[in-house]
C-alpha cells in the first residue's frame, strides 16, 4: 500500500469520525437521543442487561440479532451502559466502514474516484445519524463492506484466504441482518460456475472455503435456535409480517400499538403459535391482498423501487428526517440518498466498460441487496447499506466526468451530462411525499418520552402535533388520554379514550382505562358494562381488568361479586400483588379465616 493510499485513508478515517462524533455532540442532550426508542430501545435495554450478567430477554426482538446485542454488552461491560458510549464506539466502526468504501473505490476505480467515494462517505448524513441508534444495521453495514473489501481483492488477485474470510464476514453480517443471507447463494453460483476460466477443482476449492467460512459462523447459531425453538435464525417472526406490510404502501401504517396487537390477538384466536404457522398466515394475507387489487399491489411494488432510490428518508415508526431536525450540523446541505443514488446508477452505466474482474463483487452485492428490499417497506435503516455501496460507483461517476473535463473530451461530457440530469431530477423528488410526512409517530414517540420525564404539558403539545399529522391514529389519542387520567381531567381522559375506540374498536386497553374514567365520575353502571365488554371480547387478556370490575362491584356493596372479580385476577396472575391486597382487604372486612393465606402470599412477593 503505498503512501498516497495511506494518507488517503488517514483524512477519510479522521473526516467521517469527526463527522460522526460532532452529530452524537449535538444530540446528545436531547431527550430522544438519551432515551433510545422502539428497536433501538429493545436492544439497548437488552444489552445493558447482558452487561451485568442477567438475563438477556430472550422473547424480545434482541433474540432475532444476538450477536449484536452481546455485541453492546461486551462495550457496556468494560466502559458503563450509555447510548452515547454506543455511539462513539459506533462512530468509529463507521468510519472504518467508509475508509473501506474508499479503499475499495481505489482498487477498483482509482485514486481519484476514492477521494471522491470517501468525502460523500463521510458526510452522507443517514449514514452519520444511524451510528447514534443502537441498531444491528452499523454492524451489518460494517461486515458488509468486510465481504465487498475481500472478494474484490479475490476477483483481482486470486488467493484462497480471500473466499475463506469473505464467507466469514458474510456470517456475521447475516446475524446482523437477516437479508444477507442472500448473498451466500448468489457468491456460490459464482465460484461454482465457469466464470474465472479455471479448473474445476479449483473453482471446487473457492467454493468450499467461502462455505467453511460461512457455515463456521453461522451454524452454531443456527443450530443453538433449532434446539431451543426449532427455528432457523435469524429468520424470525418477524419475516412474515414484514412481507405483508411491505406489499401495499398504505399497509406501513399498521401501528406497533393496537392495530399490530389486533393482529397479535387474531392469530392467537386460530392458535397460530408457532413461528411456521405465523408466517403461512401473514404470507397468505399477502398473496390474497396481491390476488384482490394485482394492479395495487404491481404500482405498490414499483413504488418502493423508486423510494429506495429516491431523496426521502422513511420510516413509520421513527422518521430519519425527525432526527436530522434535531441536529443543526446533520441540517447542514450533506449528501442525501437521491444524490448517491443518481450518481451511483451514472458510475454503474459507465462502469460496464470496464474489465469485470475488478467491478464484478461490488454489482454482485448491489444487485442482491437490492432485490432483498424490495418485498419489504423501503425503511431508511436497510437502505443505507444500498447507499454506501452506490456511493463507490457515484465517485466514479463523478471521477468521470473531472477526467472528461481534463482530456477536453467533449464528446463524453454530451454523453455524461444528458444522463447526469434526468437521474437527478429523477432520484430528488419523491411521489408520495405527502402521504409519508403524514406519520404521527415521531411526535407520539417524543410525547411518551416527555411524558415518562414528567414533562405533560410538552407531552400534550407532542400528541397534538402528532393529531395534526394523522388524526386516524388511535395509539396517540390513547396516550392523551393517560396523561389526562394522570392530571385527573377525566371528562377529557374519556374523550381522548373514545375517540382512540372508535378508531380501533379492538383496543381492550383504552376500553378498560374509559371504565376507569366512568368509574371516576361515579358512573359504576356504564364502568362495568365497559369492563364487561372488554371480558367478553378479551377473557384471557389481563387480570387488571378483573380487578376493576370487583371494585365497581365493591364500591356498590356486592362484596362476594368483588370477591369472585379478585379470586379471577388472581387466577390469571398469581403473583399480582394489588389483586391480592385487595382480597385480603375484603376478607379482612368480612371476617374471612382465608385472609391470613393472602396475607402470607402478599408479604412474601413484597419482601422479594
């Protein structure tokens, strides 16, 4: 490596750790930053619990990625359990990840193509803003960009290490992100095929040490899941409803709150409990929504070819875009996906004249990644490693045309320039832009985190601007009314509560909070008509409900009915403490020779 490389990869290392380190500066007092949201939240806490040697959640979406979740803990355990700790560890994995990016553009393309692929790397801000989440997406981008370095140094100088670490890396790149997984039998075809002009044995040899490398790492895991639920990691439960939310745009809205617990409950009715069953089912509610509106769900799917190509930054659940507001050096003009993307299809339309030997991995992997999206929602997190592969081929385009313009060749820039302009034109403008800017859920995720730092005036402010956005979202108008309930405005709690109803009938837990508003005003009748419903609809659900209605039943005087409401709660949870109190209470008041029992039960789960 000569020192032209090497100091070109010190200022490109240094540029995007700074880059990175100065985003996590600015946010780092912010409220959505210091409490990690949604996944990131899930494999934070996750995480922070393996660091200090508990149990990791094994129910919970960190299951799915393990490696990355041991991956947090083993930071947390030598340093302390920070998100912004995180992050910086994260800054400098993305840094790296460009470094090899630009090296990689180098080997490939030439020098100046790979100042050019680093400078965007390093200022392409959804790659900076995803380091400061605490996502499985930073290392997969990482160990893919470990499998594009080796197997583009395999296809220019043929060495067996190369296939056997590219196939390591790839592993580890899957348990990070289950797409991947794609990537093997596509690299297999490859070796197997006659490609290289090789022997058979030989082209045998590649294709088994690239496997060894795989399968070394990844069947361990495999085999640990098997065994534990007879499941193939890391494909989850997961793949399913992905498949389905992603066949018809309008579908991203299901919301993780009480339309998904809806469908939650709709499979637990036809005992759909295993992960297999799951998926048939979700898979057929995709096959019957293609088979009632083909012509739907075709423009649906072109659609989401053009996001993934396009300017807009999307995510339902927590909108890249929000958090770029949050930040005024992420605000700054930085490279977007739109630029990449037009310039990363130019550099690949240029690129096919060049020998296939140094090109072929970096198509390979766009190629198959790309495929890998498109039956799922076009969401920000799985598109930056897209990006960053694009932003090899942009700095070639644009490497292009500064030769054109020194060789004076103006017969290449009358071609460059006429397909420059339309891919722009084409990749910074977004169809449903409107219709994506209509998502509530950054401001409902930002009011339950004001709400939760006591802040319920901000967190009213929050849900309203939530309303505004979409006033269809049941999820919202519940959390108004919590906070109302708090501050005890019940006339107002009740409105919040039926409006969430009337949006999602099947919404047990706002049912139940309503029964409670009605039981505060004194209307014990329509409380437990409420709490009646939700009993007959939900039997299983949850004993709180239970023990609503025996203080109803209580608060007028049917003390064996309020018994019986207890004794259920108590059956449902057997270790639910106030349902216990409140029994033992009740036996206390009736001179009941069962009250000591409960009261042995109930000072035995408060000392633990």
């Amino acid at each position: 490596m000569n020192s032209k490389i090497i100091r070109l990869i010190l200022i490109v290392f240094f540029l995007s750790l700074g880059a990175r380190v100065l985003y996590v500066e600015t946010v780092k007092d912010t409220l959505i930053f210091k409490n990690q949201i949604v996944d990131s939240e899930t494999y934070n806490k996750a995480a922070i619990r393996l660091s200090q040697d508990k149990a990791g959640g094994s129910d919970t979406l960190s299951y799915r990625i393990p490696f990355y979740q041991n991956f947090l803990a083993g930071i947390y355990h030598f340093t302390w359990p920070d998100a912004r700790i995180a992050a910086l560890v994260q800054s400098v994995i993305g840094a790296i990840s460009v470094c090899v990016a630009a090296y990689v553009a180098c080997v490939v393309f030439g020098l100046t193509a790979a100042w050019i692929s680093g400078i965007m790397g390093a200022l392409y801000w959804p790659l900076i803003a995803f380091c400061a989440k605490t996502l499985p997406i930073n290392l997969a981008i990482f160990f893919c960009m470990l499998v594009l370095l080796f197997l583009t140094r395999f296809f220019v100088r043929r060495n067996a290490v190369w296939p056997l670490l590219s196939g390591a890396a790839l592993a580890y790149g899957a348990l990070c992100q289950a797409n991947l997984l794609l990537i093997f039998p596509v690299v297999v075809l490859l070796f197997a095929s006659d490609v290289f002009r090789r022997k058979l044995t030989v082209r045998i040899l590649y294709l088994v040490l690239f496997a060894a490398g795989f399968l070394s790492i990844i069947m361990p895991r495999v085999i640990s899941d098997f065994e534990k639920r007879h499941e193939i990691m890391p494909i989850q439960d997961n793949l399913g409803v992905c498949l389905y939310t992603g066949s018809d745009l309008d579908l991203i809205a299901i919301q993780p709150g009480s339309a998904y617990s809806r469908e939650m409950r709709v499979m637990l009715e036809l005992e759909l409990l295993s992960v297999n069953d799951r998926n048939r089912y979700w898979i057929k509610k995709t096959v019957d929504k293609a088979k009632a509106d083909p012509v739907r769900f075709v423009k649906s799917f072109f659609t989401k070819v053009y996001l993934l190509v396009n300017a807009y930054e999307f995510s339902p659940r927590e909108s890249l875009n929000h958090f770029r507001s949050l930040s005024w050096f992420l605000s700054l003009p930085l490279f977007n996906a739109g630029l990449v993307s037009s310039l990363g299809i130019l550099g690949m339309i240029l690129a096919f004249r060049l020998p296939r030997e140094r090109t072929r991995a970096l198509y390979i992997l766009i190629f198959t990644v790309f495929v890998s999206l498109l039956p799922f929602s076009p969401l920000s997190r799985f598109r930056v490693l897209l990006s960053l592969f694009m932003i090899i081929f942009a700095g070639f385009g644009l490497s292009s045309a500064w030769e054109y313009v020194r060789q004076k060749d103006a017969k290449a820039l009358f071609v460059w320039f006429p397909l420059a302009i339309p891919l722009l034109a084409l990749t910074m403008t977004c169809p449903i832009k409107g219709y994506l800017d209509s998502f509530s859920r950054p401001f409902y995720y930002e009011g339950l985190l004001m709400d939760k730092a006591g802040d319920h005036n901000g967190a009213i402010n929050a849900f309203k601007t939530a309303i505004g956005h979409n006033r269809n979202d049941p999820d919202v108008y519940y959390a108004l009314g919590n906070i109302y309930m708090r501050k005890q405005d019940y006339p107002r709690a009740g409105l919040s509560y039926q409006k969430a109803i009337r949006l999602e009938p099947r919404f047990p837990e706002a049912q139940e909070k309503l029964g409670i508003v009605y039981a505060q005003q004194g209307m014990l009748k329509k409380a437990e008509d409420m709490f009646k419903e939700v009993l007959s609809s939900y039997p299983t659900e949850t004993a709180s409900t239970h023990i609503n209605l025996g203080n109803c039943y209580a608060l007028e005087g049917d003390l064996a009915a309020a018994e019986r409401e207890y004794g259920r709660a108590i059956g449902l949870a057997p270790d639910n403490t106030q349902a216990l109190y409140l029994l033992g209470s009740l036996y206390d008041r009736t001179k009941d020779p069962r009250a000591g029992d409960i009261w042995k039960r109930y000072s035995a789960l408060t000392k633990k």
